[in-house]
C-alpha cells in the first residue's frame, strides 16, 4: 500500500505544476488583453498608428508608410493625443471613417471570441489528451488473469517442444 502512495505522489505534484501553468497562461493572456498600457508623446502616436491600417496600400500601417493618407493619419492621430483622446476613441473615430482600418481587432464584445476561443480549445485538447493518455495507461499497465494463462500456456509448449519446433516449421 506504502508503493501506492509514493506512486501518487509525482502525480499531484504533475497536476499542481500543470495548474500552476494554467493559471499563469490565464494571468499572461488577460494582461495582455486588459494591461495596455499608454505610452506618452511620439512613441504613442506611433504605436496608435502602427494598428491602423493605410487605406492606400496593401497590408501597410500607418506608422510605416509614406503615403499622404499615412502622413495626415498620423498628424491627425498627434492631434488627437495632444487633446487628451483615449487610444479607445482615436480607434473609434478612424473605425466609423473608414471600413476595416484596425490591424488588430477589438478585444471586447464578440471579437473577444477571436482571441479566447482558440486558446480554450488547445486547452481543453490538452486537457483531453492527458486524460485519454493516463486512462488507456492505466487499463493496459496490468495484464488480466486470461493474458497471463494465454503466455503461461505459450511458455510451457515451447518449454516442452524447444527449438525443434520451429527448425521443423521452417524446413517442413
């Protein structure tokens, strides 16, 4: 019974490392969704501009291009900042201006989804997995009364006819 106990005992310190995990995962995404944090001057109207999208080119920031959309975007953004706008509102102005200009889609309402969703279901995959992996280990660790009769019987046949027996299988 003592075996028993030591053998558990790696398990629950697996799943407390597993939940430890789990919950630093959970910690990390939520900062990342919630924890934006402003950056003042020409570094925000910069990072403002690198998630709106130049209507004139093809898959370009606002931040990295040279287009006169680009260059009034971001005089227009500097402004914004100046007067005090949230970053939540200078989104919302160009989002109601123009159609599918933010690179990086809200992280509220719906959209939230988008970003939660996938991570959940790795989750829950890995979840299903260790469960599948440790249920089937469990069932095929020990060998059942019949398994054992079947190997006994298999033993004393090729105890009794030795090596002849296949010798005879192959010249025969």
């Amino acid at each position: 019974m003592a075996m028993g106990a030591e053998r558990r005992a790696p398990l629950s310190t697996r799943r407390l490392a597993w939940g430890l995990l789990g919950v630093v995962v959970l910690v990390a995404l939520v900062i990342g969704a919630l924890g934006r944090r402003s950056a003042d001057g020409e570094d925000r109207v910069m990072a403002l501009a690198a998630q709106i999208r130049c209507v004139q080119c093809s898959g370009e920031s606002v931040a990295g291009s040279q287009t006169d959309f680009a260059v009034e975007a971001r005089e227009d953004i500097r402004k914004r900042v100046a007067a005090g706008a949230t970053d939540d509102e200078i989104f919302g102005y160009f989002s109601s201006r123009y159609d599918d200009v933010l690179l990086n889609p809200s992280s509220s309402g719906l959209s939230a989804l988008v970003w939660v969703l996938p991570v959940v279901v790795f989750g829950a995959a890995v979840a299903g997995a260790g469960v599948s992996l440790r249920q089937r280990n469990e069932r095929g660790a020990r060998p059942s009364a019949e398994d054992r009769r079947l190997v006994e019987t298999a033993l004393d046949e090729w105890l009794r006819t030795g090596d002849d027996h296949h010798e005879r299988a192959d010249h025969g």
